[in-house]
C-alpha cells in the first residue's frame, strides 16, 4: 500500500498554508528524510520530509492551499531504486585541422586547381525604395503582468496591519537622537568585543537595552489590550522587524532584560539565519510585548511605524545622517538619527509615550549609563 504524504502538525494556531515548492518532480525515486516540499504558512515555512523510500506522486501542487493533516501525495514503497549509471566511456578526440602549409600526404591526390573567375562587369545602381517606417504592434496585454495568489504569510500582514489601523488609536511622536558617543564606544570596544564574543557588536542591541531601560521608567507603555482588559506585563520579551523575501516577520528576543550585549548579538544573528533558510518556529515569532523597527537599513530618515498587536508601541529607527546641530550655543555636525514611536492612544497618552521615546534618546546619548546600570 503507498505510504501517504500527510501536512504534519505545526504548532497550536497553524492550521494550514500553501505549497510554495516541490523539490521533486512527479514519479522521482525519493529516499527516507529527503525534504519533499515546503510549506508556507502565515507565520514560517515548514519543510516536509519523506517518511519512506520509493517513488513519488504528487498529489497537491505549488500554490495549493493545505489543511493540518492533508495528503499531499504518495510514495509507492515497493519501487526499487534505479540502477546507478555506468560511467560512460571517454569519446576518442577529433582529428586536429591540418595546417594550411603542411605537405600534401604521400600518394594522395591533389587537389584540382581552382578555375580563374573573372569579375562580372559591375551593373548599374538603381536608387533604394523609400523606407516606410511600420507601426509597432502593441505587447499583448498578458505579457505586461503578472498574477500570483498572495502568500499565506503576506495575507497575514496585511489582515495584521489593517486590523491595528482599525482597532487601534495610533498616534505617532517623533525625536532625534545624536549617535556621536555610541558610535565612538562601539568604534573602541569592537575589536575586543569580537575577539572575546566572536561577534560584532551592533546598534540593535543597544537600542533593545534602551528599550528595556525605558519600559522600566514608564511601565504604561508595557501593556495591551484583552477585550475591556488592559494586561499589565512585567517581563521583557522585545520584538525585531526582519525583512525576508518572503515578508516582515517579527522574531522575539526573550528577557531581553537579563542577556548581555554578546547574548543579544548572537540571539540576532541566529533569528537572522533562520530566517533567511525559512527554518523560524511559530514559538519564535509569538509573545513579544513591544517591536523595534530599523528602517535605516533601507535609508529611510523618517516613517510612522505601525503596531504589532496586541501591542501597544512600536519604535522604528532610521538613518543615521550628519547634518548641523546646536551644541552649547555652537552650530556643529553630527550623526543624527530621527526616532519614531507609534503606540496605541486608547491606553497610552502623550506625556507617557513622549517620556518614554526622552528616555531611549537619554540611554543612546549616554550608553555609558547602560554599561554600567546607572
């Protein structure tokens, strides 16, 4: 009997997704653990692996949309492995072209003289015709797009973004953060950093520790909304934005509160290469109590980020760009960046979201403090 593909079981809330490869074709020979196909859902890809050995149908193809549970094909067991393919025997090498002085072969004939041709007498030249330009034939219309359905995960973006413009009260407040002192920390600690840590040390880690310092000073931005409840959290789960061919997805640092810079550093390097191999969990991208936003990766100097429900702030950074500041009176060039924090006005008001976004500027001016708890 063929052993049946089943879509396995991929966390509590993944109830299904669509096929977005196949990485055999119908009828291959397939050995046990091989990965068939994988599965995009609106949280991960999910790889599918072969349970048994033999040859394969397919049963759903790219695009379908699967249930938890769902045949997506067979494996017929009792079909031996094909044979291995003989090496094939080396072809004898082609004769190499005789140069074109070599002398004739002994007893060969030569070649019979080529006859003398005499040039016609040239005709006489008649003028061209006009050359009538033709009208180019428009592309047809399919040839000018393309339709593709809407990934599982981009669907859930985008339910995601348009649920929180519509239930939430989103207001956006705005500041500038001089990086002089953290650039030049980071310049001075980065070669004993790597040595020790084996990796670099980033901005992102210093923004999340900014963050936690700032959710400590103003608790009320730590909070979401559950029905006609407001949930006070008291851990500190933060949220990274990463973009990825295939969307915007969320990895979650955990107790961000208690991990060193070096912890926080490789965290985001794992969730980066996982992400980029589609290998993210569910239990990775779920619990996050607040996001952070670079789109100064991308060059942007200035964006209102959305929240991330059931959240109730987001920060987005941007660019780092020089440009004149007033310092002690004394017009001078800094790297600047512009900060942005969108939160949800229902539960969060101003004076609190604005001491909230002075603190992270305070912590980023000053990492010094961080460093050292103050």
């Amino acid at each position: 009997m063929p052993h049946e593909i089943k879509i396995p079981a991929l966390g509590e809330s993944v109830t299904g997704g669509q096929i977005s490869h196949w990485n055999f074709k119908d009828g291959d020979y397939v050995k046990t653990g091989d990965i068939l196909l994988v599965l995009e859902t609106d949280k991960v890809a999910a790889e599918v692996t072969a349970e048994a050995s033999g040859t394969l149908t397919i049963g759903k193809h790219v695009d379908d949309e699967v249930e938890i549970g769902a045949v997506v094909g067979q494996i017929d067991e009792s079909a031996a492995a094909p044979a291995a393919k003989p090496a094939e025997a080396p072809q004898p090498a082609a004769p190499a072209d005789a140069p074109a002085n070599a002398e004739p072969t002994p007893g060969a004939a030569e070649p019979a003289p080529t006859p003398e041709v005499k040039p016609a007498s040239a005709p006489e030249v008649k003028a061209a015709p006009p050359i009538i330009p033709v009208a180019k034939t428009p592309a047809p219309a399919a040839g000018r797009v393309t339709r593709k359905k809407m990934s599982p995960l981009r669907r859930k973006i985008a339910d995601q973004l348009v649920s929180a413009q519509h239930t939430a009260a989103i207001l956006t407040t705005f500041n500038e953060c001089d990086m002089s002192n953290l650039m030049a920390l980071r310049s001075n600690l980065q070669e004993s950093f790597v040595a020790k840590h084996g990796v670099k040390l980033g901005f992102m880690s210093f923004f999340i520790k900014a963050v936690v310092e700032a959710l400590k000073a103003v608790p009320q931005i730590n909070v979401r909304v559950d029905g006609d409840e407001i949930v006070q959290q008291h851990y500190y789960d933060i949220g990274v934005a990463v973009g990825t061919e295939r969307g915007l997805i969320v990895p979650v640092l955990r107790d961000a509160d208690q991990q060193s810079f070096a912890e926080l550093e490789k965290d985001i390097l794992g969730y980066a290469a996982k992400a980029k191999e589609g290998k993210l969990q569910v239990s990775d991208l779920t619990g996050g109590v607040f996001t952070i936003s670079n789109g100064g990766v991308y060059g942007s100097l200035l964006s209102t980020p959305i929240i991330n429900p059931p959240q109730s702030a987001i920060l987005g950074m941007h660019t780092i760009q020089k440009r004149p500041v007033a310092v002690n009176d004394q017009v001078v060039i800094r790297p600047m960046m512009n900060l942005a924090l969108s939160y949800d006005h229902r539960v969060v008001d101003g004076k609190e979201a604005v001491t909230f976004l002075i603190r992270v500027k305070d912590c980023i001016e000053n990492p010094a403090r961080m460093l050292v708890g103050a």
